[in-house]
C-alpha cells in the first residue's frame, strides 16, 4: 500500500500481483467495494480514495 496526498485528498493505492487481481477485486467488484466502504469510514470526514493496482503496471 502506498499513500499519496493529492490536491482533492488523499489516494491509497494498494498495489496487487496480477494473479491476485481477481481475488481481491472479488465478485462484481464487490471486495474492493466493501474495502473502499470501510477505508472511508475510518477516514471520517478526510476525502480518501482506495485504487487497486496491477504491479506489472507502469509506475
């Protein structure tokens, strides 16, 4: 996971091995739906976004 303070907030970007992409991005999107639910409600008011990211994608 890495963390970037952005303009409009803050970005969590949760790098994943390609193999793993399914798994984590789950069913309908639903596993990353329910992680960007929970991280959002830990933020609090703080404007935070959850990207899921391919490691063999460019950086």
């Amino acid at each position: 996971v890495r963390r970037k303070e952005l303009r409009r907030g803050e970005l969590l970007e949760v790098r994943v091995h390609p193999d793993d992409l399914g798994r984590v991005i789950g069913r309908s999107g639903r596993t990353a739906s329910a992680l960007r639910t929970v991280v959002n409600a830990l933020a609090g008011n703080g404007n935070v976004r959850v990207d899921i990211v391919d490691t063999d994608r460019a950086r």
